[in-house]
C-alpha cells in the first residue's frame, strides 16, 4: 500500500516531519526491547521543566492483526487494535480510552493507486463521524476531510488539502474552514 495518493493525514506530513520531528526541547528517553515470540515492549519518559510523564506500550502482532496497548502516568489505558488487509486495500481499527467510555472508535481505511479513503464513527450515543478522501498518484493528489456531529447536527470540520511531491519539491496546501451553524 506504499504507491498512490494515500490517505488525507499524509497531505503536508513530509514537511511537519521536517519541521517537527525528532526536535525535542524537553529531556526524552525511550527504551525498546523484543520478546522472543513478537512482543515488543517500549518505555518511555519526558522531562518538561518540573514535569515527569512516562509511558509503557506493547505491540503484539499475529499475523495482520497488530495489538497496541499504552499506560501513562496519569494511569490512562490507550488500546488500538488494527487489522491490515482483512480484503485488498483495506485497513480496520479499533481504538479506545479508558476510563473515558465515549472514546470508542471504529475506523476503516481503504487506499488504491488512485484514492485513499478513511472513515470512522464514535462508538457513542451521539458519534461524531468523519470522512477524508483523497485522489491523485504519488506525485499529485487533492483531498478533503469532513467530520460530523451527529448529536447536534453540525458539521464540525471542513478542510481541503493539495499536495505535490517531487524529487526536489515537496509543496502541500492545506485550508483550514470553521464551520458556522448557519450553513445547515
């Protein structure tokens, strides 16, 4: 799934990496290690100025269904479960907080040399839905990304999103629209 447009959250990622990742200001540290059936266990601590936050994850991966689970110091579970390519193309997740009970998610994606789609829903009452889409090949694509309040019935983002990649280019343009309620 490496050829094509991707997904809406890859418009601009080559430069935010650039611009943001790997520069910490804060003291980080991170251990990894592997267990010899697949497990890989990961801790990690970050000093901002008088502040201690650590967290320990583990990933289990069996065959396309991979297992994330995180703790933090504030003892908040995160868990994502993800199975790729339960059909060609295709990736299902799965993901909640607790103690937050509202915080289920379901999310499918589906990406193709031409398009990259992604949909998910709150597994709530009132769900918020979300929808980006994007179409293009590795080298051009546009996209946008929508989301929903199902409870109040607004829309609660409206972006748009163009990206060009080239050998010595990578230029992304990105709108950000906030949505009135007087648009329904």
């Amino acid at each position: 799934m490496g050829k094509g447009p991707g997904l809406y959250s890859d418009i601009g990622k080559k430069a935010r990496d650039l611009l943001y990742k790997d520069y910490q200001a804060d003291h980080k540290f991170t251990v990894t290690t592997y267990t010899s059936n697949g497990v890989a266990i990961t801790s990690t601590g970050i000093k901002k100025g008088e502040l201690l936050l650590a967290d320990v994850s583990t990933e289990l991966k069996n065959n396309n269904i991979t297992t994330n689970v995180k703790v933090d110091t504030k003892s908040t579970l995160f868990a994502t479960v993800t199975v790729d390519e339960p059909a060609p193309g295709l990736k299902t997740i799965f993901s909640f907080i607790v103690p937050d009970q509202r915080s289920g998610k379901v999310e499918l994606q589906y990406q193709h040399e031409y398009a990259g789609i992604s949909t998910s829903i709150g597994l709530n009452a009132n769900p918020l839905v979300n929808f980006s889409g994007v179409v293009g090949n590795n080298c051009v694509s546009v996209g946008t990304d929508l989301s929903f309040d199902t409870g109040s019935g607004n829309f609660t983002k409206l972006n748009a999103g163009l990206n060009f990649t080239h050998s010595d280019l990578i230029a992304s343009l990105t709108l950000y629209v906030v949505p009135r309620r007087s648009w329904l």
